[in-house]
C-alpha cells in the first residue's frame, strides 16, 4: 500500500516555510540579532527591518504601516481584537457582540469567555452553502452592539463570507467590524479601506511563513481599546513584549509574496481543486460542504457516508496522503466539527468527513494519487461499516 | 496522538471482518452521533464461540480493538469471553492513547451485547449472565 509518493493536501492546517521568506529570516536569526528598542547600531537595523515588514503587511491590506501591529498568532490577534473592543465598549454600555456558529475557536471560544463576563452573544446562521447573509447581519445589530466579527474564509469548508457588504452595513450602522482573515491573505484580494474592514487578523504559517507570528490591522479610526500584553512600550505601546524579528522579517516577505499574484495562483489551482470535487462526487453518497463557487481555490471539503473520518486519515496517510477530517476523533472533542454541524449535517455524516486543501504547488500527479487512492480506501472502509447496507437503502443525501 | 504498531496493524489488516448470515447471535453498540459504532456476529456450538466477524464504523482504535476483541474470544467458551475486560484487550494492542480507551469498552460491550442476544434467541434470559450493558453515552466516560 506504501506508494512512497507523499502528497501535502492539508495547507489549510499550516504550509511549509518557502525558500524566499527562509531566505529573508536568516540574517535576523544570525548576525542581525539585535534589540529594535536599542539605540545602537545593531539596534537600529533590525528596527529597520521591523519597519520594513510593517509597510509590506501594509500594502498586502491596502492599510497604512501604522495601522499594522505585529502578535504571536492568529489566535492572540483575534483574542486581542475581540477581547479588547468588547472591554472598550462595555464602557459605553455596549455589551453585545455578533458572530456566526462556524467561526474558528478563536473566535468562538473568545466570545464564550465574554459571555461569561456578561457579554451578549449572537451567533448568525451559515446555513447549508456556509456563507452568512448580510440581512442577518443587519438585523442583529443592535443599539448596544460592540462589535461584529465574521471570519474572511472558513477554515474547514473554505466557503467566502461576503465581508465588503457586511462592512458596509457595520459602517453604516456605526458598529465596528473584525474579521479573521487567517484562512483568506493570499487566496483572495483584502482592501481593508474597500471592505470597510476596522480590524482584522492574520497569521503566517498559512501562508508559508513559520508558526509563531501574526498580526492584527486596527484601522486608525477605531477607538483605543485595552492590550492583552502589558509591559515594555512595543508596537506603539499596545503589544508588549521584545519583537520576534526573524519572525516578523519572515511575516512581512509572505505576506508581500501571497497578496502579489492571487488571480494567477487562483486559476491555477481552482481547476485541481474542481478535477477533486468532481470525480470524488461520482462516488455514492457523497456530498460537499460548502458552496462550490464562493469558496477559496484549494479547499476540498466532500462527506462520505457510512464510514468515519480519522480511519480515512490513517489510511490516507498509509498511501502518502497528509489531509484532515471534521470527526469527532480527530476535533478531539465529543462532537463532529461544528462547522458541519453548522451547516446542517447530522453527525454521522460529519464524522465522515475529508478535507483537502491543495495549493499552487500540488501538481496533476499529486491530485491523480489522491483520486487513485481515495475510492479504494473509502469502498474498504465502506466494507467494514455496519451503517453502509442501510445508507445503500436509502435515498443518496 | 500515536498509535502503536500492534493497533496499526490490526487497523489496516482486520482480522475477522464481515457477517455471519447464520449467526447465533448478533450485538451492536455505540451510536451514530458517538461516532463509533460496533457490531459483532457470533456462532455458537456446544457453549464455544466457534466463529466470530465484526463490522465497525469508527476510527483507527475502534477497528483495532473490535479486531483484537474478535481474535481474543475466537474458540474460547462463553464465559471466558463474557470475562474479557477492556482492559486485556488495551493491554494486548500494546495499549491505547487515554483518550482511545473509551473504543475498547465498546468492544467490550459489543461482545456482551452479542452474547446476549444469542441467549435471548434461545428464550433464556440474558440479564443474570451477561449483566448490564451501560448506554452507549457511558462509553464516552473514562
């Protein structure tokens, strides 16, 4: 079964560092090892080096060098944003926020800490094509609204949230409006000022940078709000701690790398990414999640029926294949994913889940050994299923 | 997570896998929702479970400690397999990752539920011999 061809079909969970930000980074993890708060000379270079990786997240946002502030991660961006507009806002008696059931746990468990505190929590549909309506958006806001926070791209069924319409209505409405933009830099255009996005989160392991940086853009209108790191006058006062600047060296290159080129990159991949979709269709019962246009151009996201999701992965893994599932085993949790749950699935066909997420580097070969190999595995497992005669019965989901 | 080689081996080669149209009993446990879901078929002659097939729908744990429940029981009496513990069939897979055990209880179960439907078939009680078989929730509790 070991074909020794390995194919890396989960970008969606982190990518691999490419040669030009590891490139960029060295000189910063060797000689350039200076404090940027120092005011000699080794200081003042990677000051400058900070600088420069802070306008090219800039230009990849449409955004201004001020308006960028660099964090460890996606996570601590949006528990910053999140966290640190609702306490600003509490103040002025406004203590409700708006979200969507299918948001990373970033998100999701942030505002489950806030409901603790006595924020008001209202999670929007995404119904069964995983996208959010603006009317909902425009509906649930309130007059006590703090924030509203709709994620760019979904990570697991990689559906694309219509955030320039839902930022006009935020705008509109006078309520600010985040959103994590984590799985989307790089797949598709941001223009923070077109979008009417206040703030948004991003990370650098999606986007072949390494784990361990991110950053969060605050537009220059948005009333102060309090950090989540207090101590040394970093990132203009507002996010304390020494600048990991090897790190950030590497963020600013990928980000300047991903936001050039979209278009091309997308038309490369999109038709590997359909080629998936449409053969994995033709097999019985089986279904995607997710709208399939309003999607990002490498995310796979396709239910099989009767079999579950973490054997697929070991025998997938058996065959060279890296990818992830929405099953309760491999979310680690007692429940299936709650983006399939989210949008609409029962659980037993949740579990069944496989996510593939390709990018401009998979090639034909690599989607032919996918789809040789996919087929077999799941007719195994499918043989080994005591759910499988009966779903044969029925009607195809 | 990591799996030993016994449980690997055991999940890409099963041993047992399938029905028996002439079983003399017949158990499923677990649920759909659980995502694991176990069912065993067994043949009984003379108080020997004399053959003995699973089908399961759950991850790599699940089909590992249904294979690994079927091997232990195959041949063996009645009561010794009504005395197999999760805990055996964990041990002799070289155990399990803590958060897997929960899938050897449902092969446990699977077993019992079997056993029990074999004594139903022949108009005995099955309660005083094979005892409670907790819901299928109680699987997640370990």
């Amino acid at each position: 079964m070991n074909n020794k061809r390995f194919v890396y079909a989960d970008n969606a969970a982190t990518t691999k560092v490419s040669p030009q930000v590891l490139d960029a980074m060295m000189p910063w993890l060797q000689e350039g090892y200076g404090n940027p708060s120092s005011i000699y000379r080794k200081g003042r270079e990677a000051l400058q080096a900070l600088n420069k990786a802070r306008e090219q997240v800039a230009r990849g946002l449409g955004a201004a060098p001020g308006e960028i502030f660099f964090t460890s991660c996606g996570s601590e961006s949006n528990n910053w944003a999140i966290k640190g507009v609702a306490r600003a806002m509490a103040k002025r008696g406004k203590k409700h926020i708006i979200t969507s059931a299918f948001e990373h746990h970033a998100v999701l468990h942030t505002v489950e800490a806030l409901k603790k505190e006595g924020f008001d929590i209202t999670l929007l549909p995404v119904y069964e094509n995983g996208i959010v309506r603006v009317a909902d958006v425009a509906s649930a806001i309130r007059e006590d609204t703090a924030l509203v926070t709709i994620m760019y791209a979904n990570n697991e069924i990689g559906t694309i949230q219509p955030i320039a319409e839902i930022g006009a209505v935020c705008r509109e409405k006078g309520v600010l409006f985040h959103t994590d933009a984590v799985q989307a830099i790089g797949n598709v255009e941001v223009d923070v000022a077109a979008q009417n996005i206040d703030l948004l989160s991003l990370t650098g392991h999606k986007i072949h940078a390494p784990k361990g940086v991110g950053a969060l853009y605050i537009r220059k209108g948005v009333p102060r709000f309090p950090n989540l790191i207090d101590g040394g006058g970093q990132e203009a006062g507002r996010r304390a701690g020494t600048e990991n600047v090897p790190y950030i060296v590497g963020l600013g290159e990928a980000v300047e790398i991903a936001c050039a080129g979209i278009p091309q990159r997308a038309a490369m991949v999109r038709p590997m990414r359909d080629r998936l979709i449409r053969e994995l269709l033709e097999l019985p019962h089986t279904r995607l999640n997710g709208d399939p246009e309003q999607r990002l151009p490498g995310n796979v996201n396709i239910s099989f029926e009767g079999i579950e999701g973490e054997s697929l992965l070991l025998m997938l893994d058996m065959n060279g294949i890296a990818a992830s599932s929405g099953s309760a085993c491999t979310s680690g949790s007692l429940d299936p994913s709650h983006v399939l749950l989210a949008i609409g699935l029962v659980h037993e066909v949740a579990h069944g889940s496989l996510r593939i997420s390709i990018n401009d580097e998979t090639t034909d070969a690599d989607v032919d050994h996918i789809l040789g190999t996919v087929p077999g595995v799941v007719e195994k497992l499918r043989d080994m299923s005591p759910l499988w005669e009966s779903i044969q019965a029925k009607k195809a989901v | 997570m990591l799996y030993s080689d016994k449980v690997l081996d055991h999940f890409s080669n099963p041993r047992n896998v399938g029905e028996l149209p002439n079983a003399d009993g017949v158990g499923e446990v677990g649920s759909p929702a659980c995502g694991d879901i176990m069912r065993m078929y067994i043949k009984v002659d003379g108080g020997i479970i004399s053959d003995i097939r699973f089908k399961t729908f759950g991850c790599g744990a699940a089909v590992a400690t249904s294979s690994m429940a079927t091997e232990l029981i195959k041949g063996r009496s009645i009561d010794d397999a009504l005395s197999l513990t999760n805990k055996a069939v964990v041990e002799a897979l070289d155990g399990l990752p803590p958060v897997k055990i929960h899938c050897s209880v449902l092969a446990e179960q699977a077993i019992k539920a079997a056993i029990s439907d074999y004594y139903t078939r022949q108009g005995i009680d099955p309660l005083p011999i094979v005892g409670n078989i907790p819901d299928a929730e109680a699987c997640h509790t370990h």
